[in-house]
C-alpha cells in the first residue's frame, strides 16, 4: 500500500439522506445502501489504464486525487474514488494491509477524543459505526499505524478530505 497527501473537504450536504438507498443485509446487520445516483461516476467504481512499478494485487492510494487503485496486470486498475484526511490529519507512506475485519469495532484513539468529547469510547460494529461493514488495517514494520481503510456513513464524503486520517471508501466499495 503506498499513499500520498490530499487536500481541502467540503460541508455536509443539507440533503444527506438522499445519498441512502433501500436497506440491505450483510452478515445479519442491516444498514441503508448508497443511492448512488447521488455519487458522481467519477468517485464510482471502474477498471482503468494504470501504469505501475507496483506488483500486482498492491493497494495505492491517490489521495491528493482522492482515488484508490488495486493494481492489476497489462497497465490496469480498479479505481475507487476515497475520502482522506483534512488538513493536519493526513497520513502518507508505505504500510501493508495486515488485517481485515468485518464489521469492526471502533476505538476512537484519545487524541480525536480530546477534540471531540462527545465521542464514545468504543463503539461495536454496526450500521452506525463510521467504519462501516468493513475495515483493512495498515500496520509498518509490523506496527499498527492506526490507520485504516474503511466504509462511512457519510457517502458525501468520497473525493473530499473530511476524515482524521483514515481512507473511507463506499461501503459496497470496502473489499
């Protein structure tokens, strides 16, 4: 996995329901799909030329465009449009996926406590968890970075850099 910088996020849209679809099931939780009539082909899912000294089955992500490739062979991706880090909270490098989990718990670390108070100090997975059905976490030298690539419950936050760090995708997108 390799990520670089990003840039600015924009508001919350005053017709946020309209980015949720009918509810769907996943491993016994419901929780509201994405309308995604509502996101823009560009942040949707698609195979696309991509030139890489990267191996294949490598995860990259573009966050100062706000794309994730899953590097392929013969020049291609899949590309999936991703949210990032706001300013001060973005996070670049290389790191290795050495961890998935479904449905994941969240532990908001104590430094996004402090700036939030009203943040629980941990939260079961569930359809209102802000990481969504699925989370990939990012560990260097064999240490947890504490970032992870996940779903949201804020659709509208795909191609934005609204989050404290972490990759958020779609959740039908999260692999």
């Amino acid at each position: 996995l390799t990520v670089d910088s990003g840039e600015a996020a924009g508001p919350r849209p005053k017709d946020a329901s309209a980015y949720f679809g009918p509810m769907i099931e996943d491993n016994g939780i419901v929780f509201p799909s994405t309308n995604f009539t509502k996101i823009n082909v560009r942040w949707r899912r698609q195979f696309v030329p991509y030139t890489s000294r990267e191996p294949q089955g490598t995860v990259v992500v573009d966050a100062s465009n706000h794309f994730l490739y899953v590097i392929f062979e013969n020049q291609t991706a899949l590309r999936y449009g991703v949210g990032v880090g706001r300013d001060g909270f973005r996070w670049y490098g290389r790191a290795r996926i050495d961890r998935k989990q479904l449905w994941p718990r969240w532990n908001p670390p104590p430094a996004m406590r402090a700036r939030n108070q009203d943040l629980p100090e941990f939260m079961k997975g569930g359809k209102d968890n802000p990481l969504g059905p699925r989370a990939m976490y990012l560990f260097r030298n064999g240490t947890d970075t504490g970032y992870r690539i996940h779903g949201t419950t804020e659709p509208w936050s795909i191609g934005t850099n609204a989050s404290s760090g972490c990759i958020r995708m779609l959740n039908e997108h999260v692999f």
